[in-house]
C-alpha cells in the first residue's frame, strides 16, 4: 500500500528501451519469492523476452522512484554461481557484464542458511548488492526471530526486511537501492573463526583459511600479471581455485601445484562454515516450532497415500474445470451470440453484402467466438496449475511419482513437464530442460505432446455434449486418462527399445508450502489467459478466414452450395484414408487438418463448416457417438498445434527427432482412433 | 553405510561424497557437503528419499542416494 501513489511502476513496452538510470537485478534461490516480489514492483505490465541464446524467460520492467527509473530484470532462480547449470551461468555473465548497477539478492528468511550461501558468492562479485529478507512474516509465525542489526554487521551490506506478499518494506528496499549504487567495499564487523589471516583481508566478507587465501592472493598476482584489465580478480582467482570450467577456459593459467581438487572442497566448507557463524549470531529460537510442512509432507508424500491423493487432486481439478467452467461457458456463449445479431443487425442497417455478412459472422464470430466461450474452462484449469506450483505441490509430485516413472526409464522429475502439458504443451516441452540427461529430456519431450492440453479441451468439451448426454463428462475427462496412458506406453516402448533406463537421478527441492500469493497466481493465469486470445485474434482468426473462403469458394466463383467449394473437394480427397477411423465425413477431415495450426481451430472449423448446427449436420452423415469418441481421441493423440512442432525443433535441435515427433503422434492417433472405431463397432 | 541404506526419521553425518563431478558440485551448492547432517524423513522401497539439510528439504534419487556416504550421528545436529 505504501507503493501506491509514490512509485508509479511504469513501462514502455513495444520493445523500445526504458531510459533508465539504474538497472537492478533480482537474484534469489528458486522458491524464494523472488517473482513475487518482482512482481509487486512492476505488476503485471511485463516484457517478457528470452535471454540471448537459449529460452530461459527474461522479465524486465520499470518503475518510477522520485526521479529515477528503476529498470527491473528478474533473473532465473538459481541456487549458486558455478557454471554448472544453466540458470547460474545466466545470471553469473548477466552480473559480470556491465548492464547490472545494483543486485537485490532475494532471501527467504525461513530459509536462511541455504539462501546465504547464495548471497556470499553475489558478495565476491564485487556487484553493489542489497539483501532482501523475504518471508519475514514466516520467520515470526515460527516464533524466530532474525538480529536485523547484527545480520548487516557480518554481512557487509544493507539488509532489509520485505514482505512480497503483503507489499510491506517495497519502498525501504528501493530506497536502499539507490543510496547503495557506489560500488563500495563492504564494511564489516567481524572476526572470523576460521583462520587468523584477517588482518591482511579484512575488508572482504568471505575470508578463507590462510592456506587458501594465500593461493588466491598467488593466483590473483599472475591474473593482474597476464590480464591487467581484469577486473574483481580476487573472484576469478577464487573460481580458478575452485576449478571452474567456464573461467579456467577464458583465463588460462599454469596453476599447477597451487590448484589441487581438495581447495576445491574446502572453499565450499568454508563458506558453509561461516554461514553457520552468521546464522548462529542473528538467528534467534532456531527449529523453536516444527514446520508444518514437515506434518503435511507426512501426507503428502507418504509411501501410501501419497499417490491416491494426488490422483484425487488431480480428479478435482479436472471437475472443477468441467463444472464451473461450463457454468461460465453457458454466459459466454449467451454473451458472444448477443454479439453476433447485433452485430447481424448493424451489417444490415450498413448494407452490407451477402458476402462479406457471411465472412463476419460465419467466418469470423462463428470461428473466433467458439473458441473464445471455452476461455472459462481454460481459466479455471490454469487457475489449478497455478495453485498447485505456487503452493509447493508440483515438486511433490515429481518425488510421489518417482517410482512409477521409474518403471518407464524415467525420473520422477520428468513427471512435471507431463503434467504443465494439461495446460500447453509448449511451456510443458520447454520445462523438460530440467532434465540434465539428454536422452531423458528427448524421451520426456517425445510424451509429453500426448498429455491433454487445454486447447484440446474445447474439442472434448463440445463433442461429448453434442453426443454423450449426461455421461458428458466422463467422455471427457476418459481422454485425460487416455492421455496419460499413451505417454506411459510410449515412454515404456522407447525404454524397451533403447535398452537405457535413467533412473535413481532425482535432484529436487521441496519448498516450504505456503498459501498461494494472490498476485502471483493472477499474473500466471492472466499470461495464460492473454496467449489463449492473443492465438484467438491471430492463428484461429487467420484460419477461420482461410476455412470460410475454402468453404464459400468454389470453382465456380461464391458459391452458398457447400458440397460445390474447394473445402469440399479436399476433404473428400483425403476423406478414404480416414475411413478406418470412423471420421470419413470431409467436414471432419477438413477441421483436422486446419487443426494443425492450433487445436481449438478443429473447433471453430467444424463450427463454421457445419454453419453453426454440428449435431445435426453430422449426425446426418451418420456419425454418432463412436465416431465422436473417435475424433475426440484423435485430436488427443495427434501433432498438438504448429507452435509445438516449432519448440520441439528447438529444443531438441535436430529436424530429425522433431520428425519422428510429427510422425509417431499422426500414427498412433491414426491406430487409436481405428482400434477405438473397429473395436467399438464390433461390440455397440 | 550410504544415504540409500538409511532409515527413516533418523540423522546422519555426510562423510564422502562419491558421484560424478557434475553431481557432486550440485550436490554441493544445495548445500548437501561432506560434513553436513542429513536428516532422513521420507525413503520409498526404490530407493527416492527427501532429506532436510541446512533447513531445507530435497527429493533424491536412489542412485544419487547410493553415492553419499554416511554415518549415524547421534548427539550432534
């Protein structure tokens, strides 16, 4: 509340930069709610980018302070600075590069001593840095208690306490920011245990065991000696010490009989060390209350329980998505065919020709607008995701799942981009790059296009009312289990094939749970939300477009005489390899196809190739529920949208793999759809 | 003994670490050193455990699990 009216956050988006007179970079562990607390500076008014090279996701925003901009950039969440992973060698060349002023480095409090290990190496960096006590509300519900004096002391830097998620100390921590810019050395007041050399390094916060401090200062001499335009040569000299890849390739030197494996160790140790000094002086009532989420965890993720209750989260989910959101649907669809005659109406009072009437409100409303009533439904289930990732279930999962996954040469972990694939495939297929083996994250990749998205929804949704009744919703969420077990088989397959099975390779943390951040949720889903009409007003507009004018073309010029345009001629082109299938009517075929551009175009396709009444007009060509099933399950299991295919070739980085991709989900939604079709017609 | 053998609910001393270097340095910079007290509060038959370390907690996997060597510890924390 005490950002209101004082920092105005403000960006200018379009691409063109913010003037800016300070950059400041969030840094923290992940977990640390460090997005939130982003997040409460800028709101939702992001500019979202990837960062040079890869596709971690770069968020940058601006604000306002008294007369300053403040350009804001979230970095990836990372737990270290070694160049080990991805996130941290990121976050490391953003720092070393001159675009950064000053580093907020984003604590959980209930989590210190973990946290700190992050803040001394931002420490060595040399970087103005400013640390952010998040989750202080945590620490005081525990009955601890942080020494906000002493904790400075030995730190070196300005500390300030905030509160992401009740907006309390964003004013201060900006303020710290400014009159923190100099690159000053920190002062601090502190002996350490370890090590009587401190008089000769006193003024570094990090001091290190004589032994080791005199090898820095060795190799610091001969970095000074070959690179004299290095700058912060004390940290160069510590990654070399430490073995780092990255920095021993870009400054080599002949280090032999000063480096040696077990510095390596003991530089680690020590920092370990003297976070346990920190946190035996500032951190009062320590472990005073057991954490709850070591009571819930019993639960959760218990040998016994802990997977019926995630499939019973996940029942939940999927009822909750099919009920209110078909509450929501019905006001939508009411709302959007309002739209529709009035905007009849107007056509008509403006004079409008037949044509054009028919490409506003066939084309475009009908196509555009049957998409758009399914947005409740999306809402809902992203609202779901976002619950379950913000509240610190999703990790839970990837343990819970680790031993079936495991079955299938995977590692539990590979569980969580499966499930993100509820929501989209693409982020799902991106989120695999948590996976550090290559063959597994290909592996997961290759499955995950098989989970339901939610742009397959509005398929399931339409067709199971149009011909399953009152067993609707069963229909529906059968095409979620379908799903899954698809992916498992194939996963099982590939293992079986490849003979190599990665498993026992687990490494996640588990957060604290915590109630889910109002903010942080409404931006997620909103993100969701605005992709969904964003592909609405672009892809699905642009295909609608395309399906009318092939549907009221034909050879012969405009044409009202469907069975006489270009649509149909396609359609009953391709129609005799869909025979088997049960979906040899060319209208179906034709919203297949188009629904390779994105999924939800099946929908908006057969919607305006049915001229708006689908039951009776396929229904009429003698498709029935089986048929129905049929389609609903072909639309499961084939190529997920033209988005997919493009980030599967970015990822794996190889058109070779992003072919059989293409080709084994067209193959085994050709061989469902039969067996479900042949197999139903022997037995119905 | 290694992590993997360990029992629930229990604490142990991490007193080498024996895994791959890439590991080893994640391992680390979780926070999961040699030296440090683990305290076992979940382990499936597979071997998948969650550990608390320097306050915070991590699923591991078995074969992560085997590489870390232990020994009971009692009295300390």
């Amino acid at each position: 509340m005490l950002l209101e009216g004082k920092l105005h956050p403000e960006l200018k988006s379009g691409g063109q930069r913010v003037k800016a007179n300070l950059n400041v970079g969030f840094v923290g562990n992940p977990n640390c709610g460090k997005t939130t607390l982003f997040n409460a500076y800028t709101g939702a008014k992001l500019k979202v980018a990837n960062w040079p090279g890869v596709t971690v996701e770069k968020k940058e925003g601006a604000m306002r302070y008294h007369d300053n901009t403040f350009k804001l950039v979230d970095l990836p969440g990372t737990y270290g600075l070694s160049s080990y992973t991805m996130e941290e060698q990121l976050t490391r060349q953003y720092i070393l590069g001159d675009e950064v002023d000053v580093i907020i480095d984003v604590a959980d409090a209930s989590n210190l001593e973990r946290n700190l290990y992050l803040t001394l190496q931002l420490i060595e960096l040399g970087k103005p840095v400013v640390l952010a006590l998040n989750m202080m509300d945590i620490v005081t519900e525990r009955g601890m208690e942080i020494d906000m004096h002493r904790l400075p002391e030995m730190l070196g830097i300005p500390v300030i306490p905030v509160s992401a998620r009740h907006k309390t100390g964003l004013d201060i921590l900006m303020h710290a920011v400014a009159h923190h810019k100099e690159n000053k050395v920190p002062v601090t007041e502190h002996q350490h245990k370890s090590g009587d050399n401190y008089f000769k390094h006193e003024k570094y916060v990090m001091v290190y065991s004589d032994e080791i401090e005199e090898r820095i200062d060795i190799i610091k001499a001969m970095l000074k000696k070959k690179y004299p335009d290095l700058k912060n040569t004390r940290w160069h000299a510590i990654k070399i010490l430490e073995n780092d890849r990255e920095i021993r390739e870009e400054y080599p030197l002949n280090t032999e009989g000063i480096t040696d494996k077990k510095y390596e160790k003991a530089i680690i140790n020590e920092k370990y060390d003297f976070i346990q000094e920190i946190i035996e002086e500032v951190m009062v009532n320590r472990n005073e209350k057991a954490a709850l989420t070591d009571k819930v965890d019993k639960y959760l993720t218990s040998n016994i329980f802990g997977i019926p209750i995630f499939l019973g989260i996940m029942a939940l989910v999927f009822f909750l998505t099919f009920t209110i959101g078909d509450v929501l649907k019905g006001w939508m669809e009411y709302f959007l065919s309002a739209i529709s005659d009035k905007t009849g109406l107007l056509l008509d009072l403006a004079g409008a020709g037949t044509i054009s009437k028919s490409l506003i409100i066939e084309g475009i409303i009908g196509g555009v607008g049957g998409i758009l009533s399914f947005l409740p439904n999306i809402f809902i289930l992203f609202l779901a995701l976002a619950f379950l990732e913000d509240s610190g279930y999703m990790s839970r999962v990837a343990y819970v799942m680790d031993g079936i996954m495991g079955k299938i040469g995977l590692s539990g972990r590979a569980f969580i981009p499966m499930l993100l694939g509820f929501g989209c495939t693409v982020p799902a297929v991106l989120a695999s790059r948590a996976l550090e083996n290559p063959k597994d994250k290909l592996r997961t990749i290759l499955v995950t296009p098989f989970m339901s998205c939610s742009a397959r929804l509005p398929i399931y949704v339409m067709f199971s009312h149009l011909f399953f009744g009152n067993f609707a919703m069963l229909a529906a969420f059968s095409m979620y289990v379908l799903g899954i077990v698809i992916a498992i088989l194939a996963a099982y397959i590939m293992k079986k094939i490849s003979k190599e099975s990665n498993t026992g390779n687990l490494l996640i943390e588990l957060p604290e749970y915590k109630k889910p951040n109002k903010r942080t949720i409404s931006i997620y889903v909103w993100e969701k939300v605005k992709d969904y009409i964003t592909r609405a007003g672009t892809t699905i507009f642009v295909a609608s477009v395309i399906i009318w004018a092939l549907l009221n073309f034909g050879p012969s010029g405009y044409t009202k005489e469907m069975s006489e345009s270009f649509g149909s001629y396609i359609g009953k082109f391709i129609t005799p390899i869909f025979k088997p299938t049960g979906l040899g009517q060319w209208q179906v075929v034709l919203s297949l196809i188009s629904g390779i551009a994105a999924k939800e175009v099946v929908v908006s396709s057969i919607t305006v190739l049915c001229q708006g009444n689908v039951s009776g007009v396929l229904t009429a060509m003698g498709f029935g529920p089986l048929n129905a099933y049929a389609l609903m399950a072909f639309c499961l299991l084939y190529v997920p949208c033209a988005a997919s295919i493009v980030i599967i070739r970015k990822e794996t980085n190889s058109a070779k793999w992003t072919l059989v991709s293409v080709m084994m989900q067209l193959s085994v939604a050709y061989i469902v759809a039969t067996i479900i079709y042949q197999v139903g017609s022997l037995v119905l | 003994m290694n992590l993997s053998q360990g029992v629930r609910d229990n604490s142990y001393k991490i007193i080498n670490i024996e895994m791959p270097e890439n590991i080893e340095r994640r391992l680390q910079t979780l926070g999961i050193t040699e030296g440090s007290i683990v305290e076992l509060l979940n382990i499936k038959k597979n071997g998948t455990l969650i550990l608390k370390v320097r306050g915070s907690r991590f699923a591991v996997g078995g074969k992560i699990a085997s590489g870390i060597k232990i020994r009971r510890a009692e009295g300390e924390s």
